[in-house]
C-alpha cells in the first residue's frame, strides 16, 4: 500500500506527536519504505497458525491481595514538571 | 595506565579476596580510566563519589570476611536501568532530568552482591538503534578507531557507550539490554564478549521498556567468564516482573567447563547471506573447526523463515514501542512543552522531547496497530514469528548449540547507513532472530577484519541452557586467542 501525506499526518496526530510542515514529506518517503519492506511478510503462508504473543509458556502465579507500599508522596512527585500542594499541575482536562 | 583498570572481573575478585588489592584501589583505577576516556563518551553520568563509597563498604565487608558474589567489584550500567537518586535518560531529551526514585531489579541484586557503580552508558535513544548515533547525548566512538580516523567509528548499539567502556578498558564489565542484538552487535564491534540470557531470566523490572516481548537484559565484559560472572549476579526470579521465569539461577561461573567434547553445534544454513564479506564467511569455518577440533559434532541445520525475522521483528517492535512510550506525555515526570491545550501540550512534548528515529518507530508502530491495519501487519507478524520459534525448535532437535557470525560486518564509520533506516536495520539480521525466539545467544570475539577491526561470533542455545553456550563460547575463545588491543585503549 501506498503511504501518503495526510495518513502520516493522521498517524502523528493519533501518537500525539507534533510533527514540523516541512519534516512531514521525507518522513512519509522514510515510513513507506519500511513498510513496503515488512510487507514481504504476505509471501509466508501462516494459514492456521496460531499468533504468537508470548515466547515462553508462563504460569501467572497468584498472589494475596495486600498493599505492599504507599505513603511515597514525594518520590512520585519528585519528577513533576510542575507541582502544587501535594498535586501534579496539568493543563485543563474538562472545559 | 594503571594495571588494575585492566584487571578482568573473575580475576580482580580473587585479588580483593586475597586483599592485595583494595575495592577503593580497584574503583579509583577505573575512574581515573574513565576521565581519560571520556572522548569516547561511553558515559552519560558518571557516579565517582556514589562508587568510592560503595568501594568503602565494600572493603568493609571483604575486611570482615563477608562480601557477595561481585564484592568491590567496579561495574557500569546502561543508562536505560533505572537506579535511585542517579539520573536515568534512555539516552532520550525528554529523559534527560529524570531521576528516578526506585532502582531495577537488576541492578538492585548488582549492589546487593557488593558491586560498585561507576557511572550510566550511553546508549542509542530509548535502545533504538545499531549504532549508538541516535543518543540525545551524542554518539559514542568504538575504541577501536584507527588513530586521526575521521569520522571515528561507531561501537555498535544500541549499548555502545557499555560495550565501548569495557572495550576502552573504562571498566572491568557493565550491564546492557538486547531487543534485537543491542548486546551482541557492538559485543561484536568492540572485540569484547556480550551475552543475552533467555526471555525471562533477567528482571525487567525498572529498565525503561522498549518492546516488551524482546527486551532482555544481558552481561558485557572482556572474558566468557567474567560475563558468566556478572550474569549469574544479574539473573534471577522477580515477582514484580509479570514475565520473569521461577527458575534457580545456575552456578554458570563456577560450572564453566569450556567443554564441547560430544556437543552437536548446528550451522544454519539460511545465515549464509548473499553478498556476505568472505571475511566473516572465512571466520565462521574457522570457528566451525575449532570447535570440530575439541570434539564437537556440527550438523547443517535449516531455519527456513530466517529472512522473514527482521521485517517481522520491525513490526512487533514498533507497535510495542508505540503503546510503552504513550507514557511520555509530560504530565508527571520528564520534559513537558506547554501548549494550547491539553492535546497541543502532549504533541509539542513529545515532538520535542524523541528523536528522529523514536519517532520514526512509534509512528510505525502506530499505523501498524491502527484499525483497519491490524490484522494485515500486526496479526500476521505474530503469526511469521511462531514460524521462526518452530524453525528454532526443529533444529533443537538435531543440535544442541547453533555458531553463527553476530554481524554481517565489522564496525563502520558514523554517519554510514543513515540515510537509508532499513539498510541500518540489516545489521541485526544474526541476532534478531534470537529474541524473536526468546533464546540466549552470546557474541565472542574470534577474529579480526582485513582493517585489523574485531569480528564476533554468535552462539545460540535452547531456552533456559545458558550453560551450553557459555562452554561453547570458552572454546571458541580459547581456540580464537584473541589479544589484539583496540588503538583508543590507554597505554599499559
């Protein structure tokens, strides 16, 4: 499939991530050529196979449902663009 | 420079525990190597007065008699382990203040058996990359760069600055993680010995993600030993990590026999690539025999989806790198670029804060996950790559060990390969497959390049049997007898 403009400016805005007018047609050239190189993949026939999502069979344990930490305020505010009163500061959500 | 700053980790060890020579001694030696090698800029932070502390405690320890498996021992870490209170990047802009408060688990069980942080590596941004080119922090030079060569050339990535710092003799040993050959590429390129552990062995827990089916944390170091050592420390069960294997962690070091006698050693047949330098084909015999000589049986094996893995490996790889990342939107921690609103703040963060192949991987990523594409990429990549695990499988059955060459080349110069982002995708074609798999797989360095550079070879064992590679390794080391010294390293 071909990539144009408009769907590399779509996938930016879906990945909120600003992309400058000016970078956005040697990024469309870049994208389609990695694409048109995965596509080989179509060659292989996966008929009936089963999609693979993890390599190892792992058994997910049980475990009792406890706390197991808290009262760490600051350390999860240590890294805050910008704080207040105990609070993360962030644009507005709702208008 | 000083004679400690080249001493190995096994050999070291012994040293302090016979204490003629102390952690502090030890610790300064590399910090001293450090600041005279800091135009490889291997290092993104370095840590001189956290590691002389930890040397202190460490002496006292050994004084007492006590002291774990890495007592006094100096090592590096990729700056992509989280450690508390030391600034961690991902080699990433909007990274670059963090300081996290909690530490991995790795590098937890690292200070826990008595090992000192000297500093964190550079690496290609957020891991992505062959070359260590894409680091915010600049690129790292391979010391092995003939003298006034212009431009230097790379060490590999995406852990250059760790590869580059035990190859520079920066450092006895440091950590790194591997997705698709980060460990063994520039293992390869440095002359230095990189293994990457099965899925599962190491924690990841507190290593910033990157694609989390891949991500593998893994051992650099200048001998099979000495990254058998720093692995076994590394290795092990943690409940925090949902993926983590509940397995005893073997006595790898201690069981390191060097033996192949008896050992079926696959070679595949699909690795041998077209247009492949006869260097690395010539090498590949080579060890092939060296191996024949200690008794080893080696059997043609196919693994007939081997060329599908990177363009499998180029789907599933992005599209987790593009859910991992979402967390970067400068709300709680890292760089944030206000904006107009909300969603503007998030855009102008983040198109500020990742760097041009970051981006250029989670908008794969993206499109690959996005309705309408899904089943056609993402789908279909996960279904290609059970193929290449029951290819793996298949020649399991007739070896028990594959030798392969790690890279299709040896290190070329910065700048080369990035005009065109697949051509540097196909460095990993050896080593891509691995962790596709899940296998472990170990990079030794075997020989040298028409242009005296090192080139590795790869071993690539069954899931959970490190053990078998390791001694496949050691032979190979022990046949290959490779003493060249890189130019860049300072003078004995």
């Amino acid at each position: 499939m071909s990539l144009d403009r408009a769907t590399v400016a779509r996938v930016a805005d879906l990945a909120r991530i600003a992309v400058p007018e000016e970078q956005l047609e040697p990024l469309v050239a870049e994208l389609a050529g990695i694409l048109s190189w995965v596509e080989q993949l179509a060659e292989v026939d996966t008929e009936g196979v089963e999609p693979l999502r993890s390599v190892h069979p792992i058994r997910r344990a049980w475990r009792p449902d406890e706390v197991a930490d808290g009262n760490c305020r600051e350390a999860i505010l240590a890294n805050a663009p910008e704080r207040e009163d105990g609070f993360f500061v962030v644009p507005r959500v709702v208008e | 420079m000083s004679e400690l700053a080249r001493l190995g980790l096994v050999e070291a060890r012994a040293r302090l525990r016979r204490r003629e020579i102390s952690a502090v001694e030890l610790t300064r030696a590399c910090l001293e190597a450090m600041e005279r090698g800091r135009h490889l800029n291997a290092f993104i932070t370095e840590t001189p007065d956290r590691a002389l502390a930890m040397a202190e405690a460490a002496d006292a320890r050994l004084a007492r008699g006590a002291g774990g498996l890495l007592e006094g021992l100096p090592v590096a870490v990729k700056d992509l382990f989280c450690t508390a209170g030391v600034r961690t990047t991902a080699g990433s802009k909007i990274l670059a203040n963090f300081v996290p408060p909690y530490e991995s688990t790795v590098t937890a069980r690292l200070w826990a058996e008595g090992a000192v942080l000297l500093g964190k590596t550079n690496l290609d941004e957020f891991a992505m990359g062959s070359s260590n080119t894409t680091s915010a922090f600049g690129p790292v030079i391979n010391p092995w760069t003939p003298p006034g060569r212009e431009p230097p050339l790379v060490p590999g990535g995406s852990s250059g600055g760790s590869a580059a710092a035990v190859a520079g003799f920066l450092c006895p040993a440091a950590t790194g993680t591997d997705t698709g050959g980060s460990i063994r590429q520039p293992a390869s390129f440095c002359g230095i010995v990189g293994i990457k552990p099965t899925y599962g062995r190491c924690s990841r827990f507190g290593i910033v993600a990157f694609a989390s089916s891949l991500d593998q944390a893994g051992a650099f170091a200048r001998s099979v030993e000495d990254a058998a050592l720093l692995l076994q420390a590394m290795a092990g069960f943690d409940p925090k990590d949902g993926t983590s294997a509940d397995l005893p962690v073997p006595d790898w070091s201690g069981g390191l026999s060097g033996r192949v006698k008896g050992l079926r050693i696959g070679i595949p047949r699909e690795y041998r690539l077209d247009g492949m330098p006869a260097e690395i084909e010539a090498l590949w015999a080579k060890g092939a025999d060296w191996l024949r000589a200690q008794g080893a049986e080696l059997v043609e094996v196919s693994l007939p989806h081997t060329r599908y893995a990177l363009p499998t490996y180029y789907i599933v790889a992005p599209a987790e790198a593009s859910s991992n990342l979402a967390r970067y939107d400068g709300m709680r921690y890292g760089l944030r670029v206000p904006g107009r609103d909300l969603v503007d703040t998030y855009k102008r963060t983040r198109g500020a804060g990742f760097g041009a192949e970051v981006r250029r991987r989670i908008l794969i990523g993206t499109y690959v996950l996005s309705a309408g594409y899904y089943d056609a990429y993402y789908l279909k990549a996960q279904k290609v790559r059970r193929k290449i695990v029951q290819d793996f499988e298949a020649a399991f059955t007739r070896c028990d060990a594959l030798l392969t060459p790690t890279a299709p080349s040896a290190a070329f110069a910065i700048g080369e390969k990035s005009d065109d982002p697949v051509s540097m995708y196909l460095n990993d074609v050896f080593t891509v497959t691995v962790n596709l798999a899940g296998l472990p797989g170990i990079s030794v360095p075997a020989g040298v390049s028409a242009s005296g550079l090192p080139l590795g070879l790869q071993v690539i064992g069954r899931p959970w049997d490190e053990a078998t590679i390791l001694d496949v390794a050691r032979a190979l080391e022990e046949a290959a007898a490779f003493r060249a010294l890189p130019p860049g390293a300072p003078e004995a």
